[in-house]
C-alpha cells in the first residue's frame, strides 16, 4: 500500500501536468491560480521538519527517523538500552545519510543519472537469478514494491558515481603486479591434486564381488556403472580432481597413497563400502605470474578502490556545507518511559 504522503506527492505531479496543459488554453488567469498551489507546495515542504541540510539540500526527520528504525532492528536490547551507545549509533546513521546526499548532489553536478531503461534492465537481472521466487520475496519480506524500486535505483546512481568519479581514475603498473607477486608468492601454490574414480556399494559382500571383477581385468568405468549407488556412477564414478582434506577419512589417506591406475582395498564409511582407482595425479606447484595475473590485478584493484573511495569521499565532504539540527525531537522508541 503506497504512503499517504507518496499519494498525495503523485497527484499533485499529476495535478501539475494536468494545469501544464491547461495554461496553454486559459492565459493569464490560470498562471496566477497555478501560482498558489506551487506557493502552497513550497509552503509544505518547508514546514517540513529536517535533522540536517548539505548544501541546503534537506534530509527530512521522517526518513531519518524511518532508516533509525529498520538499523535499530538489527541491534540487540543490551545495546539499545545504552543511552552512550544509541547516541553514537544515532549520529552514525545520520552520518550515513549525510554521505549519500553529498554522493547524490555529486552526481547531479556530474548530470549522472539512472533511465527507467537500465532500471528496468537491473531488475531483468535480478529476475533471471530469483526465477520464480523473484515477486514473492516482496510478500514474504513485507518489502513494500515501489520503495524497494527506488532505493535500488538510488544505488544504481551511485554504483555509476563511484566508477565515474573513482574507479575510473584508478591505474596499476607492471611495476605494482610484480612487486605483488613477488611478496605474495608464497600464497601461489596450486596444491597436490589426483583424478579418482570411486565405486559405492552398501554391504561388503557386493563390494568384494566388485573388486573382484576389478582383478580379473574388466574396465573400473563399467563396474562402477553397473553397480555403484554414488551420483558419478553414470560417469563410470568419476569424481574430478580432488585435494586433501576434501574427502573424509579414512577415504581422503587411501586415495592419497595409491599410486596412479591402482585399484585401492575396500574402504568403509558412513556412506557404504568403497573402492577408489587414481587416474592422474598432478602435483604440487608454484603458479607463475601469467597464472595468477587476473587475481592480482583484482585484489589491487580492490584495495585502491577502498582507499580511493575513503579518500574522495572526504575530500567531498570537507567542502560540502553541512547542517545538523540539534534542536530536533527524535522518536526513541528503546527507551524506558
């Protein structure tokens, strides 16, 4: 259900475009009526009550007061009984919106903007990857539609902001991914890892036909078809390559000390009866820089950006002319009466 007051803000857009159309036809007369209801708009937002103003741009009490309550939510009631406590958390969140209204009114002196064309094309996105569920998620979550909307919109804005004004500027030498790897080296390794093949069954007598089978020459792919009740048996039990630690033991040491085209004894566990055969064995090794270029090159990204993002976000708030009202009554609801 839309709010009064967004009710109340789309007739009176409506009302406007109507009255736009209108003065073509009426002149003067309706220039000065049309005068009146804008006066009286102006009246409203006015006596509006805010907590703060950047630029003379408002943030208005009632949406502090509303991200106030849905952060309070996600704090325990030790804390919120903390007058210390919520008077710190207060002024974060408030600081909070302060931020993004100097990223907003960057964007505009930048003309940075999001159509209803790639909105409509983020949502597309979202859901692809939701499916079905996408819609009911709004039901399920009480998330009102059109907020959500505008809110995603908004951070569509400032995603384009930030790699406009930030992510762009940013540059990584040859020097920088040398020097990276030369001092990370030593975390790339690419781990021992052997191509297995298993066969599953659920009593011993099964497995000991099975391994016989084995011994008398006929093909692991065939008998691990045919009898094995693990998920891969349609791939004649072929479970990829794998490294330590992945399988449980005792399986993860039997397969650990085959040697390559060996068929392993029978081996239990909690899944049943197993008998593994190693394909191939890759070792252990140093990855070389052509490797691991892409996943250096991404993690300096990642630390310039945070730096570049703290940094300019400053710079922007240093001249920014910023206003708290002090004097304003906030709803406190965690406190005792």
């Amino acid at each position: 259900m839309i709010p009064a007051r967004q009710r109340s803000a789309f007739f009176s857009i409506a009302v406007k475009s109507g009255r736009g159309r209108l003065l073509r036809r009426c002149g003067m007369a309706c220039l000065f009526f049309c005068s009146l209801i804008v006066a009286c708009d102006q009246i409203n937002n006015f006596s509006r009550p805010y907590v703060a103003t950047v630029n003379g741009s408002k943030i208005y009490l009632d949406d502090y007061q509303a991200l106030l309550g849905k952060k309070m939510q996600m704090v325990s009631k030790d804390l919120l009984s903390q007058p210390d406590y919520m008077q710190r958390f207060e002024e974060e969140v408030l600081d909070g919106m302060i931020a993004e209204k100097i990223m907003e009114l960057r964007a505009t002196e930048l003309n940075i903007s999001v159509s209803n064309a790639e909105l409509e094309e983020k949502i597309k996105e979202i859901r692809r990857d939701y499916g079905e569920d996408f819609t009911g998620l709004f039901a399920q979550e009480n998330i009102n539609y059109d907020k959500w909307k505008e809110k995603f919109k908004k951070e569509i804005l400032l995603q384009k902001l930030i790699s406009a004004d930030v992510n762009s500027k940013i540059k990584i030498s040859e020097a920088e991914i040398r020097d990276y790897f030369e001092k990370h080296r030593h975390t790339f390794k690419s781990d021992l890892s052997v191509r297995v093949s298993q066969i599953v069954v659920r009593d011993m007598s099964t497995a000991e036909r099975a391994l016989e089978r084995l011994r008398s020459g006929e093909e692991f792919a065939k008998v691990a078809s045919e009898v094995s009740i693990s998920p891969e048996a349609g791939k004649g039990g072929d479970l990829g390559f794998i490294t330590r630690w992945m399988m449980p033991e005792p399986l993860d040491k039997t397969i650990f000390e085959i040697p390559v085209n060996q068929i392993s004894p029978i081996v239990q566990s909690s899944y049943g009866f197993h008998i593994f055969k190693v394909m191939e064995i890759h070792p252990a090794r140093e990855k070389s820089l052509s490797d691991v270029r892409e996943d250096i090159v991404a993690d300096i990204r990642l630390q310039k950006e945070e730096s570049a993002f703290a940094e300019w976000l400053d710079a922007l708030k240093k001249k920014a002319v910023i206003k708290k009202e002090t004097n304003m009554k906030i709803k406190r609801p965690y406190q005792k009466k």
